[in-house]
C-alpha cells in the first residue's frame, strides 16, 4: 500500500518520518539522562577523568537530542519533549559502566540506521541528508566506546589497573575534543 504523502507548504515531514524522529529525540534524551547518571556514580566513586568523560557525553547526546528537536519543527512537525524515566543511578563497576555504553551506542546506532532507511526508502531526501551528520557521529561514537572498553583488558583491573584506566579515559576524552 502506497503511503499517503502528506506534504504541504507547512510541512515537509511524512507522519512514519516524524514518529521516527521523535522516538530518536527521546532515545537521545534518555542518552544525556543515562551518561549524566553514570557520571554521576563515577565521581561519586573516584574516577574524576571518567566522570568528566561522560558529563560532556551528557552534553553531546542533549546536543544530539536538540538538533533532531529542532529539525522536525523547522519541517513543519510537532517535536515532542520525551518523558525520561527509569534510569539506572548505581553500577556493580567502572568496567560494567563502559560495558553498558558501548551496548548502548550500539542501539542508538541501528535507530540512526533505521531513520535513515526509512528516509530514502520514501524519498524524503532532505531527512537522509540532515541524518548522514548522525551516521557519522554514531561511528566515532562506537568506536570512542570499544577503546574505553580496550583499556580494560589492555591495562587490567588489579591494584593501580582502575586509576590508569582512569587517567586514560582522560587522555581518550583530550583526543576526542582535539580530534585526534
């Protein structure tokens, strides 16, 4: 069955193409929620490089959230403010925090995957466009993650282990912002 195009001179978004884009405004809402929190326990723990790590991780994702936000009003949609509810505030490990970002990133990746489809699948090619940016964000994204999780087994966890892996997790972050 062919989609009713519901494009005017108001609105340029399909209804499927603004569901999708909110629902990734929220998965991106609950990314700033979910790093703030798991900040939070890393300073609350000690590990002040990895907590300033995912404080601007919080950022970018309430960034990332804000660009989505912005885009589908300006086409003519209702972006909707998500609800954020039921994030997690204690971790068993610094090592299960990075596990849990990683598994994370991944499903923000395979969401950004299927926005993407989905716009070129209706030729909506104005949307494809806006969401390369995210596409290529989400494999810096993923990659960032697999190295914090490389510390882990390069480095070990045992006596001085967790506060190198802190103090890389710092010079991870330096590398990011720089670009390096």
């Amino acid at each position: 069955m062919k989609q009713k195009e519901i494009v005017t001179l108001q609105r340029s978004l399909l209804p499927d193409t603004e569901a999708l884009l909110n629902k990734q405004v929220e998965m991106e809402g609950k990314s700033s929620a979910y790093y703030l929190s798991m900040a939070s326990w890393c300073h609350m723990m000690g590990y002040a490089n990895a907590a300033k790590y995912l404080y601007t991780h919080a950022d970018e994702e309430r960034m990332h959230m804000m660009k989505i936000f912005q885009y589908v009003n300006e086409a003519g949609g209702h972006a909707i403010q998500p609800e954020i509810t039921g994030i997690r505030h204690n971790f068993n490990s610094l090592r299960e925090v990075f596990e849990l970002i990683l598994e994370h990133e991944i499903k923000v990746t395979k969401s950004i995957n299927n926005i993407v489809d989905h716009a070129f699948s209706v030729k909506d090619f104005a949307t494809f466009s806006f969401m390369q940016w995210y596409v290529t964000e989400q494999r810096e994204e993923e990659t960032m993650s697999r190295r914090a999780l490389e510390l882990f087994e390069i480095i070990g966890e045992e006596g001085v282990g967790l506060w190198t892996i802190d103090q890389e997790l710092g010079k991870l972050h330096a590398a990011a912002d720089t670009g390096a």
